[in-house]
C-alpha cells in the first residue's frame, strides 16, 4: 500500500528548506544540538507538516466538486 505522502503527491523536503528552518528555530532547540543531530526529527516532523497541508488542500478542492460533476462507474 502506498504511503500517504505518495497519493498526496507532497514529495520530500528539500534539505535547504531542513536547514532554514532549523537556523530559524535554533533557539528553540535543546542546547548544543546541531543540525545533524535533530535532522532527523526535523525532517519527519516538516515531513507531515506537508503532508498535511496538502491534504487539506485536497479535501478543499474536493469540496468544491458539484455532485453532478462525479462519474459513477
């Protein structure tokens, strides 16, 4: 079964967008912690912050849908 970024199409975050938000939010780290450290964390955490933003984004354009706009098979 695919994974649910794959449907969403989010993709995968760019390590440049990784490192601005942590040299962003570097206070709010622990003390001492490089970028190698919680890059992991970090990652997974912008990951489903993607995610789900772009399933919201989804379920807003399927709210626009007309009912008569939707084939039955």
């Amino acid at each position: 079964m695919p994974k649910l970024q794959e449907l969403l199409g989010a993709g995968s975050i760019p390590e440049s967008e990784m490192k601005a938000f942590y040299e962003a939010n570097k206070a709010r780290m622990p003390p001492g912690m490089t970028y190698d450290q919680v890059k992991p964390q970090l990652e997974q955490f912008m990951q489903s912050q993607k995610v789900g933003n772009t399933a919201r984004q989804k379920i807003a354009e399927l709210e626009t849908i007309e009912v008569d706009e939707i084939e039955l098979a």
